[in-house]
C-alpha cells in the first residue's frame, strides 16, 4: 500500500485508469497519458511515444470564431496559454469569463500572447456555441487527431486547464488556471511559478496533486505569513532545483495559510490542532498527514523536517 501511494504521488495521478509510459533506464516519464496513446496509436507506429515540442504538435491550421484561420506558425514568438475547456464543464465557463478580461489586459499592456483553445466539447454545435464567446484561437474540432496530441503532450487529466508557454514553447506553469484567478490585473504575467504560496480559495485545489508542505500562522499578526514565507523560501528553492536537476517535478508543495473560513475548514477536514505557528505536511491522496507542533518554526526545524519526509523516516496520522 505504501508503495502504491508512493507511485501516486511521483506520477501525479489524480484519477483511474491511468497508464503512464516511463525509460526504464532514467525513470523519466515517457508520456502521462497513455490511454489516449493506445486510443491513438493501437500499432505503435509512434512508439516510445515521448514527448515532441510543442510546435511540432501543433502544426497546422488553426481557427477564429469568425472563420477566419492561419498558421499555427503565427504563434510563434509570443507567449502561448494552451486551455483546454468545454462547454459542458461549468468551472471551464466560469474560467472563460475571467481569462477573455485577462486576455484583453494582457494584449492591451502590449504583451504577446495568444491562447489555443483545444475543445473537451461533446459535439461541434457545443464548441462553436463555446468558441463564439472566446477572441482567440483554436484546434478546429473536427481535428480530433491534433487534438488528442496536444492532451497527450501535457498529460490533461481534468478540465479546465490552462498550460503557459514561453516564446519558445516550454512550460512556465501548469497552474495557469490558479495564477489567472489569483492575479485579476494580470501584473505577475506570465505566472512564473513561486517556490511558496499564500493558500488561498483559487489555488486550494492544489492540495490535492500531492504531498504539500503547509505552515499554518496567525495572520493577525503584521507581517507573520511574509516572514513565514521567507523561512521556508530558501528550502523550497534548493528542493525544487535539485529535482529541476533531474528533469523532475518536486515532491513538495509549499504553502503558507494564515487565518480565514477557507483554512479552519482545511483544519477541521484534517483534524489538526488550532496551534500557530503549526508546521505540517498534507498528503490528500494518501489521506496522511504529518504533523510538528513546536513552539518556535526554525529554517533548521522545516529543513529536518522536509528531509526525514522524503527519506520516509516520518510516521504519518490518518485524516
């Protein structure tokens, strides 16, 4: 069981079934979404099916609702939003509304940047019902194919998702969706990723892709979650570079939570103690928590902490 939960966490796996193809030999993952794969693929003409840059994936035709289509290659040089959204989703139609405000004050600020909208939508009414609402691009429907490439390449496991490009198309984040509700006036664009975030309502969710670290401190206190965040910032940086180092995604989450109805919910779902500052470690998946409960949160005390979780010296408490 412990293994298996262990898996969970270092593939991100957030539903069933899932099928991801790894090298044996490096333990890098070949493709997360293998279901589509063989869905694709069933000779394995494509086989080891890894990953292609995304203009190669996305090469071809691409429309505007008003008809109008071009090149794929228009989008190069500028910063590309990859959504994928349906019509049927009702958290992908609340999204929509905020990302066409976004859009229009990040092309207005004279930034370049386009978004690719790849349809989930059940059928093409749907999408061009969907699509009259958004003033940018997309995969024609009727090209299942690129489609299902573009699902494949960044592992899509749930809609809405919105994946941010650089002007090269490498990933700068998977949590498009979070930083675009979290930054209404579009001032941190692009969203590069912070090694700590403040939990909030929009990127709670969050908690739920794997093992988080979570500091817990009374944000009645001036100033208590900034110098929170600047004792752990310096941890979560050395760990996500080292596993940056590996072409691999960090094993940790790193939040800080102070007071508000969202974190005594979290409190309440998990069972903790109303201590701050209270230093733990949420693992949704596995329903684990871990729990240090000291008077004083130290860089030394995380650090320790942090290493005997990863090298599995920690016993957890059931949630």
């Amino acid at each position: 069981m412990v293994v298996m939960l262990k898996l969970w966490n270092k593939y991100r796996v957030s539903n069933i079934p899932s099928l991801i193809f790894i090298d044996a030999s490096s333990g890098k993952v070949v493709c997360r979404n293998g279901l589509l794969v063989i869905r694709d693929d069933p000779e394995g003409l494509e086989f080891p099916w890894g990953p292609k840059p995304f203009s190669e994936v996305v090469a071809g035709p691409l429309l505007r609702n008003n008809g109008q289509t071009l090149d794929s290659s228009a989008l190069e040089g500028s910063h590309v939003g990859v959504y994928f959204s349906a019509h049927w989703c009702p958290p992908c139609r609340s999204l929509t509304r905020v990302l066409v405000e976004s859009y229009r004050k990040i092309k207005e600020a004279g930034q370049k940047f386009e978004i690719l909208f790849v349809s989930a939508d059940r059928s093409e009414d749907s999408f061009n019902q969907y699509f009259s609402e958004m003033p940018w691009v997309a995969v024609p429907y009727t090209d299942e194919a690129r489609r299902s490439r573009l699902n494949r390449l960044y592992g899509i496991q749930g809609i809405p998702t919105l994946i941010v490009l650089d002007s090269k198309g490498e990933v700068i984040t998977r949590q498009g969706r979070v930083e675009v509700l979290n930054d209404i006036e579009c001032r941190e664009f692009p969203w590069h990723p912070k090694p700590v975030l403040e939990l909030t309502d929009s990127n709670a969710v969050q908690l739920n892709e794997g093992p988080c670290l979570v500091l817990f401190v009374d944000s009645e206190d001036d100033g208590e979650s900034e110098a929170a965040k600047q004792l752990i910032q310096p941890i979560a940086e050395k760990i996500i570079a080292k596993y940056k180092a590996k072409d691999e995604e960090a094993p940790l989450l790193f939040f800080v939570a102070g007071e508000d109805d969202m974190t005594d919910s979290l409190r309440d779902y998990t069972n903790l103690p109303e201590a701050a500052p209270l230093l733990t470690i949420l693992d949704m998946s596995a329903r684990a928590k871990y729990v240090m409960d000291v008077e004083e949160i130290t860089p030394e005390i995380v650090e320790a902490f942090v290493s005997d979780f990863l090298a599995d010296k920690l016993k957890p408490e059931p949630i």
